[in-house]
C-alpha cells in the first residue's frame, strides 16, 4: 500500500471509528431510564451517571493509536516531500537530512532510504549510498531500480564484478526491457 493510499485508509477508518463512537453515545444517552451498570473492574465512571466499559476504553484507546499513527505517517511524509523539493534544486545534502527525517519516524520507509541512498550518489558519497541502496533491496529484492541505482553505485567506485551482479539481477528482474 502506498503511503497515500495508507493514509487515506487510516482516516476514514478513524472517522468511521468516530461515528461508532457517536453512536454509542446516543444508545446510552438514550437509556438513561436504565439503571447505571455497577462500578466494577471492568467499567469505569466518567461525568456522572455515564460508564465506559474495559471494551469502550480499548476501542477510544485504538482510535488514539491510529491518530498517532497518521500524525506520523503525515510528518514522515512531509519531510520526504521536503526532501524531493530539496533534490530538484540540487541541494544533495538538505535532501539527505530530510530523507533522514522521514526515515527516522518511519524506519520501514523504502522511498525515503532509496532516495536518500540516491542523494548520496549525487552528494559523491557511494559507500553510504550503496548502504542503503543495499538495505533497501534487502527489503524488497523485486524493485530493479534498487539493483540499477547500486549497480551505478558499484560501477562509480570501480567494482566492476559486483556491478556487473546487479545489472544482470535488473535484466532478470526486467527481461522485456533488454530485448
């Protein structure tokens, strides 16, 4: 799943989760002739009469999750945003900090750690770019473009046989493309 696609996701499931929330509140506001469950281990009293069971607290306690969640993915991509932006105007070096960034909050972050890894090919840095070029194929072994852009990595340094391994994984990867 994409990051948009993700973040998308997570708010509707919120606002979802908020209108059972909404709804809940309307069926207890609406049997206030019932008596009030006991105060056991298992409810717990807020503002009068209303009670919120060990369920209902683990259901607000999901939505607070998700919120922190989305907050984060939305950081993670806006640091990577600032990072693509920072690319195109050439700035390697703000681009790498920026991809840090968005790496940093979400470590699972394949685009940000790919581009990171291509900031640093352009900053001349092709031991670390070849790190993370190398980590994110770890990752995912299908992406040719990571192979391509390690390969480059190799070739640039002057290790001809390793590059030679990538370019022949992105021709297996990607056999139409060589025809």
């Amino acid at each position: 799943m994409q990051p948009t696609e993700m973040i998308i996701y997570m708010i509707k499931l919120t606002f979802t989760l908020l209108i059972c929330l909404v709804l809940i509140a309307a069926a207890g506001a609406q049997t206030d002739s019932l008596p009030a469950l006991p105060a056991s281990g298992n409810t717990l009293l807020i503002q009068g009469d209303s009670t919120l069971t060990s369920e209902d607290l683990r259901f607000a306690d999901s939505i607070a999750r998700i919120n922190r969640e989305t907050e984060m993915t939305a950081k993670s991509m806006q640091a990577y945003n600032e990072g693509i932006a920072a690319f195109e105007r050439q700035e390697y070096q703000k681009a790498v900090d920026k991809f840090s960034e968005a790496i940093a909050i979400r470590p699972d972050y394949n685009e940000a750690l790919f581009n990171r890894g291509v900031a640093l090919r352009k900053s001349g840095k092709l031991k670390e770019a070849t790190e993370d070029f190398s980590l994110v194929i770890h990752r995912n072994s299908g992406e040719s473009k990571y192979y391509y852009s390690r390969g480059e990595c190799y070739t640039e340094s002057g290790d001809y046989d390793l590059a030679l391994t990538d370019y022949t994984t992105l021709m297996s990867l990607e056999p139409q493309s060589f025809k």
